[in-house]
C-alpha cells in the first residue's frame, strides 16, 4: 500500500534545516556590526518593550521553566491575544533578538517565541517571501529539537497550543504553495529566489516531519493497544510517554488527514485516521475544539468527494450539532471565529450532500438549511446548467484550499501560468460525479406524488424521450444505493444500503413505486419548544419582578401646579 510505503520512507530523522538560503543573508563583511554594538541593540530593544508585554513575556517564560500548564493555558489564550489587539493589532511582535534579553537569551523559549511572532504576521499582517522562508527555518529548528534530542525534552505545552503548532504548520504549507504557484505575480527577484531555494516548503519535507512525529511518539501503536485492551504505556516506549510527543504525534495524524485531502489523495486520508474512532466521545481529538471540528470537516470531505453521500450527511450533521450546543461555551474561545467560520463550510457542503441525497436530518440542522440556502436547493433539485452553478458556487465557497505539490516550471513562466488551478480541477472533478447524481432528486420529486404510474406519461412530465428516461431510472436505482460506514471504526469500509426512503420496480413501461415513510421524531420537536417556552416564562417572570419592584418605591412628592405657581408670583 501507498501508506505502508511512506511509513517506510518516513523512518529517518527529519533532513536539517538548512542554515543559510541563497540570496537571503548576503551580508558584505564591512556591514557587519561588532557584537558590542549588537547587544547595545537588543537591549535597547528591550527597553522599547512595553512594559505589559514585558512583564507576560517573563510570565510565559517561567511558566514554561517550571511546567506550569494550566498558567500558560492562560498566558496563551488570553493574555496572548489580548496583548496582540492591543499593542499589535497592525504591526509585528518585537523581534527575537530584542526578546532574549528578556529571558536569558533562552533557545528552546526564543524558537518558540518566533512561532508566536510568525503566526501573528500571518494571521493580522501580509508575509514577505523572506518570512515564509525564516518561519519555515523556524519550524525545522523547532522540530529537529524535538526529534533528534538523545531523550525525550523537558517541556510541556497545553494541548491547544502543541494542536496550533502542526495546524500553523500545515497552513503555512498551503499558503507559501499557492503563493508560489502564482508565478505571474512574482516579481524577477522573488522567481529567482523560489527557483534557488526548491527546498523551503518542499512536500517531502512537510510529510516527513508529520510522519517522523508519529512514529517519534508511537501514537499509532498506542491507539491500537488501547481498542485492544493491552498495556498502553508499554507501547508508548520512552518518548510516547511524554504529553509533548503523544499529543504532536496524535495531532499529526489529523494533520496528515488534512494534507493528504490538500493533494486530492482522499482514500488515503481515511486511511490515516484507521486507529482513530470519530464515534468515542473520549477521543484525543475532544480535548480541542478546533480539532474536533477540523478532523469532521475533512472526513466529510473526503466522502463527498468519494460519493458517499450518506456518510458525508451522517458527519457532517454530527459535527454541526456539536458545534451548534457549544456555542455558547465557545464565545471566548481561541478559536471561536475559525470554528464559526469552518462550520459555515460544512453547512454548504451539508446541503451540497442533501441536494445531490435527500435524506432526513436534525429538526435544528434542517431548519438552518432552509433558511441559508433553501433557494440553493431548489436550484439545485430543479436540475440543469442552473444547478450546476449553484453546485460550483457552493464547492468553491466550502472546499479546503487545493495545493500543488510540487513548484512550478521557472524558467517556462508562460505556460506555468496556464496551468489548471488545484480548485478548478478538483471543481470538475465533482462536478463530473454531480451531474450523475442530479438525477436522484428531480425523479424521487415526481415518483413520490405515485404508487404506479406509465413511463410514457413520466418522460412527457420530464420532456425526455422515454428511451433516455429508462437509463435515467437505471441511474437512479443504482445510484440510490452506496457504500455506508456501519460501525464507525473503519471509515473505509462499509457496506451497500439503499440511502432513500423512495424505492421502485420498471416491468416493461409500468413503474410500481414503494414509499417507506419514517416516523417523525416528536420528542426533539418537543423538548426544543419546551424550552423556548421556559425561557419565555422566565422573561416574563423576570419582567414582572421588575415592575413589582418600581411599583413598590415610594414616588417623590411632587408640588402641585398651584403651589409651584403661587411660588413662581411671589419669586417675582
């Protein structure tokens, strides 16, 4: 297999990073400031700190001396972002060289540090091509610490933080391969930099370093042993036991989910998630909003664009009523906006997966479907090419961000910028499995008012010859049937059920057409208007309290208009 393979290639260290890019450092020996002068810099430097963030920055640094998790828990998704909107909401972070002062010229805090500083210029500002460089000089530095050390390091993160490191990551991947594929807004110097420097960003090396952490922490077998009932801690060994490896280690996991949906390669991409089971509600991947939601965000994908619908609703649904019950626990959340945003996606993709599969849904999920994109699924059921831009609207708005893996030709820039986009061919891949399925909802539309009925009359209903009707029912009987996940411990597997409540049998032109309704689910219905109504009662016993309340203060007297006048004739 493809995988076994990439386990085997993977099995090294991590290549190290390399310390000196062309073009980049080329620094004339008469420029060169003596290192007097440069420590007069840093601590002038320093000095011109806040002294707010001075004083986190100490914070954050003897937090991470001592192990204190739950301190830098706070340090990290407070006082972090909280200092970023007010003293560098449209600027940089000061530079490391100005922060070692700070914290004893640290190295394990000060490339930690940069990672901080370089996912702020990413996140508020636009990255040179020089800092993508220096941020992926950074994450090697960071990562071959953490690998190639004798013995496991003594550092410890909060899990939000180590699930950030690999998502930044794998975000910067993408973003530097879809700035460099854009050759005809390069300039000449920025060409010839990327055409000398092929190693920055390479895929080889993003894969490496997720496959190096996994086997570093042999998650893996951990994950395994665990759904098996044997000795975990045994199968951890000496690194897997540390939080730092098992949680890079399980992260990278759902990174490489994310990677390999990037490449297009989604088989693989449920492959990776094999010894992960979505259904345990005590999953690793629980621990951290933004994980949950992205790992359920690219399985649904995945089977989108695989053609399991159901699966694809079944996940998707899942995900978005999770996300729907927290979100007023999330509002202060790191990644409250992310999540929000990735779940606006999902509900694309849902109805995407709907329109092309109807089938029932969370009275909740059904109801923000209709009020979203309820005029998208008319379209959509109508069929034809007005179908077909609303799919191509909804794909764009809802796909991850396609990447190329492997750079451009340099020194052809014409043709290079004739090359298809990832978007675009992944767009007409769908599209091309689409079109079949648009047949699903607009015969189940006439097929559902009938118990018989001629295919003569049917094909003048549809305006198709019958000939081409007979095929189209073909169609749809096979294609009402897929490949659905059972269990949940296998993403691949599954086996074949029919996905519609609609079934029918062709005897020569006579169609004989079989309804299986299912019952409604009152008791969500229930309990949802249960609640609406106590809160009403609540708001309203509160109102009244408020009124009892004024009601019952004692009124100033007021002088009556006699008094005020006899007082106003005697003033005068």
């Amino acid at each position: 297999m493809y995988q076994e393979n990439l386990d085997e290639e993977f099995n090294g260290d991590i290549d190290a990073v390399v310390e000196k890019y062309a073009n980049v450092d080329e620094i004339d020996e008469s420029e060169m400031i003596d290192e007097e002068e440069l420590i007069m810099q840093a601590h002038s430097g320093a000095q011109s700190i806040p002294e707010q963030v001075r004083k986190f920055l100490g914070h954050l640094y003897r937090n991470m001396k001592n192990g204190n998790v739950n301190d830098l828990i706070y340090n990290y998704e407070n006082q972090f972002v909280r200092l970023s909107d007010k003293y560098y909401a449209k600027s940089s972070w000061p530079e490391a060289q100005y922060v070692a002062a700070l914290v004893g010229d640290d190295g394990l805090f000060l490339t930690l540090y940069r990672e901080l500083y370089y996912r702020h210029i990413y996140s508020r500002l636009h990255p040179s091509l020089e800092t993508r460089f220096r941020s992926f000089e950074n994450y090697c530095d960071l990562f071959n610490y953490i690998l190639n050390s004798d013995g496991p390091i003594d550092l410890e993160l909060p899990s939000q933080w180590l699930w950030d490191i690999v998502d930044e990551f794998i975000y910067q991947f993408q973003s530097f391969c879809t700035h460099r594929s854009r050759v005809s807004k390069r300039t000449p110097e920025e060409i010839a930099l990327l055409k000398e420097n092929p190693q920055v960003w390479n895929t080889y090396s993003v894969l490496n370093v997720l496959y190096s952490l996994i086997q570093k922490s042999n998650i893996n077998q951990q994950l395994l042993v665990s759904k098996q009932g044997g000795d975990v801690i045994e199968a951890a060994a000496q690194f897997g036991v540390r939080p730092l490896y098992k949680m890079l280690g399980y992260f990278s996991i759902i990174g490489l989910v994310r990677v390999h949906c990037m490449l297009g390669d989604y088989t693989l991409a449920l492959q990776t998630l094999e010894n992960i089971e979505l259904s345990n509600n005590r999953a690793l991947f629980t621990r951290v909003t933004a994980c949950h939601v992205t790992v359920y965000y690219y399985v649904g994908f995945a089977y989108l664009m695989m053609g399991r619908y159901a699966d694809a609703i079944h996940t998707f649904a899942h995900i978005l009523t999770f996300v729907s019950r927290t979100k007023q626990y999330q509002q202060r959340s790191l990644h409250f906006d992310a999540v929000n945003k990735k779940a606006d996606q999902m509900y694309a993709l849902l109805s995407i997966a709907i329109s092309l599969s109807p089938v029932r849904v969370d009275e909740n999920i059904h109801s923000h479907l209709r009020e979203s994109y309820g005029d998208q699924q008319h379209k959509i059921q109508r069929g034809g090419e007005e179908a077909i831009d609303v799919l191509s609207e909804l794909f764009l708005f809802s796909c991850p961000k396609f990447i190329v893996p492997n750079p451009p030709n340099y020194d052809d820039l014409e043709a290079a910028s004739k090359i298809l986009e990832p978007q675009g061919y992944q767009l007409k891949t769908f599209l091309r499995e689409a079109r079949l399925q648009l047949v699903v909802p607009t015969l189940r539309s006439f097929l559902k008012l009938y118990t018989t009925m001629g295919l003569d009359r049917l094909s003048t209903f549809l305006d198709m010859d019958p000939a081409e009707l007979r095929n189209q029912l073909i169609v749809y009987k096979q294609r009402c049937r897929q490949i659905k996940c059972t269990d949940g411990s296998d993403l691949l597997m599954g086996e074949p059920v029919a996905t519609t409540d609609l079934d029918f049998a062709l005897q020569e032109d006579m169609i004989f057409i079989a309804e299986s309704r299912v019952g409604r689910r009152y008791a969500d219905w229930f309990i949802r208007n249960t609640n609406k109504v106590q809160d009403i009662i609540s708001n309203l016993e509160s109102r009244q309290k408020t009124f009892i309340a004024d009601a019952s203060k004692p009124k100033e007297e007021q002088p009556s208009a006699a008094a005020a006048a006899v007082a106003t004739a005697t003033v005068a």
